[in-house]
C-alpha cells in the first residue's frame, strides 16, 4: 500500500492510497510532536502511517478540522472520504 499526503492550490490536504482500505476511515490523528498521521477506521482499528510530513504540510495541517482521502486503483477513483481530523500537540 503506498499512501501519498497531497496538498492543492486552495490548500486542501488529502491522502491519497493505491490501495483499497480494509474498512471505512471514520477520522485521522495528526501528533504534531512525532509529525504522525494515524487513520481510524469504522471497525474500531487504527494503522500509523509511514507518510513524511514536510515543514511546509505541518504548518498547513494544523489548522484544519478535515482531511480527504482517497483511493486510486489503475488510475480510477475508487473510494473517497471526507474525515475529521484530531489533533495531538501535548
């Protein structure tokens, strides 16, 4: 599974996977300290993310309360969400 973090010209960030999720995401966490983002998923699990997040994404992702994601197999668009996204900055 390769998962990309995306940001657009109005400054939206979304993640982008080449490979279906095992269930729905519900929500995603970013540590601030650690530069982690998690994802949540309807059944209850949770998978970290080995996805750099740049100076440039951590400035942009501290201020938004949601995320896109999306899944892109051979070039089709297969799964999209629109999840909130918590914060962890202590």
């Amino acid at each position: 599974m390769n998962i990309d973090l995306l940001i657009n010209d109005d400054e939206e960030a979304g993640l982008v996977s080449d490979t279906p999720f095992e269930a729905a995401v519900s929500g995603v966490i970013f540590d601030h300290n650690e530069n982690i983002i998690s994802l949540e998923f309807a059944n209850m699990e949770s998978k970290t993310l080995n996805v750099p997040v740049d100076l440039e994404f951590q400035e942009l992702l501290q201020d938004l309360d949601r995320l896109y994601i999306g899944v892109l197999e051979d070039r089709i668009v297969t799964e999209t969400y629109i999840v909130p996204i918590a914060h962890v900055k202590a």
